[in-house]
C-alpha cells in the first residue's frame, strides 16, 4: 500500500492550503510599492482560475498520459497548447472580471485575445506552474516506485526468513525425536523428561518463535533445554559448560538464531567422539554487542577452513544465510576447525 503525506491527512485541507501559499507567494514576487500589494494580490487571485487548470491538467491527464508513457513530444506541444489556453482564459479574466470590477474607472481598456499579454502570461505567470507540477509528479513518481521497491524487497525478505524457518522447525524436531527414540528402545528412566523437555521445546517453536523478535532470556532457556536433552542423551562422559554473563535483561534477538550453533556442536562434534568430550557455550552482552561462542571438542586432526565448515548440516547454513538477512552490516560470525576444537564465534551489535 502506498504512503501519501497530506497535512493532517487531509488532501483537501493539503490541496487548498498550498494554493493559498502560491497566492501569497506570488503577490509578493510581483508585489511593488507603485501599484501597492493589495492590487497584485486582486490579480493573482484573478490568475488562479488559470494556474489551478495548468496544475491539475497537467498533474493528472497530460502526465500520466504522455510524459510517464514517455512521449515526450505528443506532451510538450500540449503543454504549450495547455500554457496558451490558461493564458488566455487569464487574459479574459483579467479584462472582463479583474479591472471592470476592482478598477472600472482607472486601467485602459484592451482586447482579450492580444498577442504580447497572453504570451507574457504563459511564459511569467503558468510556466512556473507548469514546470512546477511536474517536478512534483516526478519526484511523486520515483517515490512511489521506491516504496514499491521497498515493499516487494520487505516481502521477498519475509517469505525467505519464513522458508528459512520452516527448515529449522523440522530439522531441530528430527534431531530431538531421534534423542527420545534412543532412549525408550533402552527403557530409559529419563524418557518422560525428555518429553517435558521437548513439549517446552515445541511450545517455543510453535509460538514464541513466530514473533519477529523475542526476548534473548528465552533464547537462552531454550538453549538450556537443549543441552539437557542432549546430556540425558550420552552415556560417554560429557562436560557442558554453559556461561550467561553481562547485560541479558530485556535484550531482544531473533528466535532461533543461536541453537543450531549449540545443535550443530553436539551433531557434528560429539556425536562422532568416544572419548571424554566436552562443550562449552559462553553467551555475553556488553556494549549492546551480543557474544557467543560455541566450542566442542573433536578427535579429527585435520584443519577445515571456515568456508567448508560453513556448508555442514542445514541447520547452521539456515541460520547464516538469516544472519545476513536480519543483521547486515552489524554482525560477524567465524566457524575454526583446529586439532581437537571447533569453535563457532558470533557477535551482533543489538543496537546497530
């Protein structure tokens, strides 16, 4: 929907203002102390019959008809035709209503139709309108056609985000789904808690997610679930450190923007390990800069740049390409994969 700007939102009240400003302002242009300011403000107002038809013709039958057609020439002949008819319908005002009627007695009577007055008036008095209708048309034009722009690129934006969270949902409740198959074919005691958990997971995703933006604490709870899930999870030692520190409190974040770094420490680092592993989330907020750092261990030796790390799993692609979406310009993020770490290491300024 487009956006016009009316003083009061009222285009009338816009429309009629404006012409009392271009009396007022054209009197005092013409306005000399011989003749006096009353007498050029009788003839501007005598004049605005012309000027109001030069404006609105202009701004709505010859503009979007032929200039934005561009038809440049069919446009500028009737303009100039536009131009003379005003001119002339000024030049009937002048004498028939304007001097008859203010001034009976003191001016010399002329015929209407007189060559040098009526190209005097297209040329000194409805040009400037003429010229200045247009300009406003344009501008208008260009306005609209960013706004336009504007909103196809807003929407194009939801509709990805939106596919983008779609993917998360399925995928994170995959990966859960599989926690709690594993632990009911052992008959594990834990099951009914992993599906306490899951049901404050679901609930999260099915509800709190949908908002644009949510309270960071909630992102951090859900994390928190996360990790319990996955510690009930493992039978190898597992050491999860999970660090809160800083200003967290009334914060704001996208949902679902930091669990697929914790998700992919355990599924792509831990999952693979026999040995004592470990995961270590810190989350701070300093400065309106949200930190967090995501380390798992692992047994690979062999380096992989961060370009390569960038294409393991759905999850973290997903959550990359949001990042670029929601926080252009204000967030870094570096995934290193060295001799026994990975470590993910994000930073987006909340308040940029």
């Amino acid at each position: 929907m487009m956006k016009h700007y009316y003083i009061a939102n009222n285009r009338l009240l816009t429309h009629i203002l404006f012409w009392i400003c271009y009396l007022f302002v054209n009197t005092g242009v013409h306005a000399d102390s011989e003749r006096g300011t009353f007498f050029y403000f009788l003839e501007e107002l005598g004049g605005l019959p012309a000027a109001i038809l030069v404006a609105y013709v202009n701004m709505y039958v010859l503009f979007p008809r032929f200039f934005l057609r561009k038809k440049y020439l069919a446009y500028s002949a009737l303009a100039v035709l536009l131009l003379f008819i005003g001119s002339l319908i000024n030049r009937f005002v002048t004498e028939k209503v304007f001097e008859p009627v203010f001034y009976p007695d003191s001016t010399y009577r002329e015929k209407v139709f007189v060559w040098y007055m009526i190209f005097k008036g297209m040329l000194w008095f409805l040009s400037p309108v003429l010229l200045f209708t247009l300009v406003v048309k344009i501008f208008s034009q260009w306005f609209m056609q960013e706004q336009r722009h504007q909103e196809t690129v807003r929407e194009k934006l939801e509709a990805e985000l939106n596919f983008l969270k779609a993917q998360v949902h399925p995928h994170f409740l995959f990966n859960t789904l599989n926690n709690l198959y594993a632990l009911t074919l052992q008959s594990s005691p834990a099951a009914p808690k992993v599906v306490l958990k899951l049901s404050e997971l679901m609930s999260y995703m099915l509800y709190d997610s949908r908002s644009d933006s949510i309270l960071l604490e909630k992102e951090i709870m859900h994390i928190r679930n996360y990790v319990e899930l996955e510690k009930l999870r493992y039978s190898q030692p597992l050491e999860v450190s999970f660090n809160v520190s800083g200003d967290v409190n009334g914060r704001r974040i996208a949902p679902l923007l930091l669990i697929p770094f914790v998700e992919n420490a355990f599924k792509h680092g831990v999952s693979n390990e026999t040995n004592a592993v470990w995961v270590t989330i810190d989350v701070k907020v300093k400065d309106g800069i949200l930190s967090v750092k995501v380390e798992n261990s692992h047994t690979d030796s062999l380096l992989q740049p961060a370009g390569e790390a960038e294409r393991n799993g759905i999850g973290l692609r997903n959550v990359i390409r949001r990042l670029d979406l929601l926080y252009p310009g204000t967030h870094t993020l570096e995934l290193k994969k060295e001799p026994g770490r990975y470590t993910a290491d994000l930073k987006i300024n909340l308040e940029g």
